[in-house]
C-alpha cells in the first residue's frame, strides 16, 4: 500500500487480493493493519456520538436550562441527518473517490465536535449535532465500502469480524463513556469533554488515512445524481421523523399523514432510479436482481428493529421493573457487550469459513437466551438480580455478536466495486430505518401495556412480551439470512463479485 494525493485514482485492486481470491491464505501488511485502524475508528467515532450523549443530557440541560424539546433534538437531528443523507454519502464515494469522501466527512465530523464541545447555548449545541449527522453520513458509508474493494479471501472476513465487534463496543461505549467524561468534569468542562475528545482523534485519523487508506473510485465516474438525492433524503425524513417521534406526541394525524408521504416519495425515487439505470443513478436498481444482497439487507433491516425495540425496553425493565439504579442498568448493557464482542471476535477468528451458518447460529443462539430470560423473569419476577441473569445475557450478546459482521461481509461479497459505496449506503439505511422502526414499535409493545406506569409488575409483564416480538424478529432474520451463500467467501464468490 502506497500513499496518494486526495485526488481520484483508478480502481486499485491490492495484490493480496489476488492470492485471497484464488484460496491461498495471505498474511495482512503492517499497512492495511493501520488502514483497517483508521478506518474503523471512523465507525467508532460516528457510533460513540449516536449515544454518547444520553447519560450527559441531565448536565447539558442544567448548563443551559434547555428544554425537553430542545434536549430530544439533540440526539433526532444527528440521526435524522445521519439517516436521511446514507445512500447520498456512498454514491459519493463511488464517484470521487471512497478515501476522499471518507477524509473530507471526518473533516466535517470534527470540525462539528469542536463547534458542540464550544457551544454557547441549546441552538448552537443542535445545529452542531446537525452537522455532525451530516458529517457522519458522508463518512460512514466509506467504511464498508473500502472494507469490500480493499480485502479479499480470510482477510476480508477479518475485517468485517472486526467491524461487527466494533458495532458491539461503541452501542454499549457510548453511554459509559458520556457518563465517565461528565462525571469526571475534565479542567471544569463539565459535559464538553464528550465531544471535544473526537478532535485529537480526528485528526490522527485525517493524517493516517490520507497517508495509508488506499483511494478507489467507480470504474467510470458520472455526474452526481441531484434530483435523486432530494427524492431519497425527502423519503427518508417523511419516512423516520414520525417512526422517531411519532410516540412522543401520541402518534396524531400528522404522523400518519407523514408516513404515507414518504411511501409515495419513495415509490417517485424508485421510478425515477429505474428510468436513470443508464445514467448514472444515486442507486444502482442492479443490486436487487441479487437474493444474496437483498436478504442481507433485510435481514439487516431485522436487526435494526431488534435493537431499537430491545434496548429501550429492557432499559425501562431493568430500572422499573426490577428497581435497579442507573450505574446496575448500565452494568448490566456491559454485561451484554462483553458478550458481543465475544461473539464478534469469534466470526472474525472464523474467516469466514461457515459462511451463512455462523450468523443464523447467532440468530438461533440468541434466540435460545431470550427463551431461557423470559423463563427466569417469570420465576424469579422482582427478586431477578443481575448476577443470577449474567448466564443468559452474556450468551444473548454472544449470539448478537456473531450476526452483525459476518451479515455486512455476506452481504456485499458479490456487490461490483463501481457500487460499494452506494450499496454501503444502502445497507447503513436499512439498519437506521429498522432502529427507527423498533423504536415506534415500543408503543404498541411496551407502552401500551404498562399505561405509562412505572410500576414493577406492569413493567415486568411488558417486557415479556416484548421478548415474544423481539425473538419473531430473530426468526424472521434467520430465515432472511436463508439468502446468504452456504460456502466459503472463496468458493461461494463468482466471476464480477469476486475481488480480484
């Protein structure tokens, strides 16, 4: 790997990829070690400021005496940026180039971390928050992206192993660390620290990327595709906005007024990609015509309607149901990460050598610790301890654990590099749409049954139930998974999906 200018340069295919591909094993260089690095501290980064600021939100309302709206916009406008911009951000990086594109979002990404660590009030702290979203989707879909054209063979499924442990670390990170950092109230800080930290970071990241990320472009570089990124990121608002906030306000008429706008939108999106397929789309229709990338998409979809209607609720289970304090709570989300990142360490010890199975082993695994949780919640009811569930959760999170990369891998092995960046793309929306959508789904699974009481019994009740849905979900993903190759990366590939 050689450095390069920011500028474009033809699709650059690294020489392990053709020993990879062949089925020889290849030892990875001291210097896609580092570009692995630096990409996925990318990832980090975007993920750790998704939740960071949930346990610094008391003290950032303190300080400027914001209100539950303004305190409610501070995580909605990064994730709706975040969403609305995904398949914009990867088209990006397929026409000027995956290293540019990936560098010039960490600009912005830092850049917006200065301006909310320095913020002077709740506006400025928002429109930051804003920025970065925006940033971070410019960023995030150069991630897998250069996974995909950079890596071949056992090296490949490595680094998608350690993109899924990574996913792992920063869901459960981030709230831990918010808390550490505003607790730890760094020179008088107070909550800034959890913002001003990603400014050293980022640039160790601008200044090692740009010297050992390798750059990679779509074979033939079009024009941008203006009219479909309005179209895409006008259903993507219409589409989340409500799913984000529609329980927050009762779910009224607006909301559902708003959902089916954004269907329609969509549907104008689609035709008008399908009329563009010889002219350089925003998204290439292509990728469809293939069941492998279409179920991993939606088994990935799955996924995120699993963490968005999990997390919330067993939050509320733990802290109500069981009267934990926030610190046992937060014990117990680390609980479950050990567990994940357990199971992510193991796919990417695999190489992806089990292909689909080792994913739908996960599904079924996790599928087994719910049963086995449920069954301990009804027995045990308030007197459940953290200790006496510690068996089940961790074989929960190690289930999890081994979905996550393994699906990113099987999902874009055949996908041509000219479309990396868009599928990227595609495959970080269905994750955001499906997080959105489990979070609208805690309304008619949660709330509703508790009434809004934060009683024990009502909140315990709840929550199994909730775990009947959530273990539908599993299944429903396994059987998505079902489209995933059965062999190895090596013998499953063909001939134009292959890296090499």
């Amino acid at each position: 790997m050689n450095s390069s200018a920011l500028d474009n340069e033809p699709e650059h295919i690294p020489e392990l990829s053709a020993r990879a591909s062949s089925g020889a094993a290849s030892k990875m260089t001291t210097a896609a070690r580092i570009a692995l690095a630096v990409v996925l501290t990318g990832e980090l980064m975007s993920i750790l400021d998704d939740a960071v600021v949930v346990t610094a939100m008391p003290t950032i309302q303190q300080s400027f005496g914001a209100g539950p709206a303004a305190l409610q916009w501070l995580t909605a406008g990064y994730v709706l940026t975040f969403a609305l911009g995904l398949i914009t951000g990867g088209r990006l990086g397929d026409l000027y180039g995956r290293r540019k594109t990936f560098l010039l979002g960490t600009v912005g990404f830092t850049v917006a971390s200065l301006l909310c660590g320095i913020a002077v009030g709740p506006g400025m702290l928002i429109a930051a928050r804003v920025l970065q979203g925006g940033a971070a989707a410019v960023m995030i879909p150069q991630v897998l992206a250069t996974l995909h054209v950079t890596f071949a063979g056992e090296n490949r499924s490595r680094a998608f192993g350690l993109y899924g442990a990574i996913l792992s670390l920063g869901s459960v990170a981030g709230p831990v660390l918010g808390g550490v950092l505003t607790e730890a109230d760094l020179f008088g800080l107070s909550w800034r620290p959890i913002f001003l930290i990603n400014v050293p970071v980022g640039l160790v990241v601008l200044i090692l990327g740009r010297k050992f990320v390798i750059e990679s472009t779509a074979a033939k570089a079009d024009r941008l595709d203006l009219a479909g990124m309005l179209l895409s990121a006008s259903a993507m608002v219409l589409i989340v906005f409500p799913l984000a906030e529609g329980h927050a306000h009762g779910w009224p008429l607006w909301c559902f007024a708003m959902l089916a706008s954004g269907l329609l939108v969509l549907g104008v999106f689609l035709r008008h990609q399908q009329r563009r397929k010889d002219d350089a789309p925003l998204m290439a229709l292509s990728l469809f015509k293939s069941n492998q990338f279409s179920g991993g998409l939606a088994a990935q979809l799955m996924l995120g309607v699993l963490c968005g209607l999990f997390f919330m609720t067993w939050s509320l289970y733990l802290q109500h149901g069981l009267g934990m304090s926030p610190l046992m709570g937060a014990l117990a989300f680390v609980t479950l990460a050990v567990g994940e990142l357990a199971g992510a360490m193991t796919a990417a010890k695999t190489a992806g050598r089990f292909a689909r199975r080792l994913p739908q082993t996960g599904a079924l695994t996790a599928l087994a610790a719910l049963t086995a949780y449920g069954i301990q919640i009804n027995s045990a009811r308030a007197d459940l301890t953290l200790l006496a569930m510690t068996a089940p959760v961790l074989l929960l999170g190690f289930g999890l654990g081994l979905i996550g990369g393994p699906i990113a891998d099987l999902t874009l092995a055949k996908v041509p590099h000219e479309s990396a960046g868009s599928a990227s793309g595609l495959f970080n929306t269905a994750l955001q749409l499906g997080y959105a959508l489990g979070i609208a789904l805690t309304g008619p699974m949660f709330f509703s049954a508790t009434g809004g009481a934060p009683t024990g019994t009502s909140n315990r009740d709840a929550f199994t139930g909730v775990l009947w849905w959530v273990g539908g979900v599993l299944a429903v993903m396994w059987a998505f998974m079902c489209c995933l190759p059965q062999r190895t990366n090596g013998q499953a590939e063909e001939p134009g999906g292959d890296i090499g």
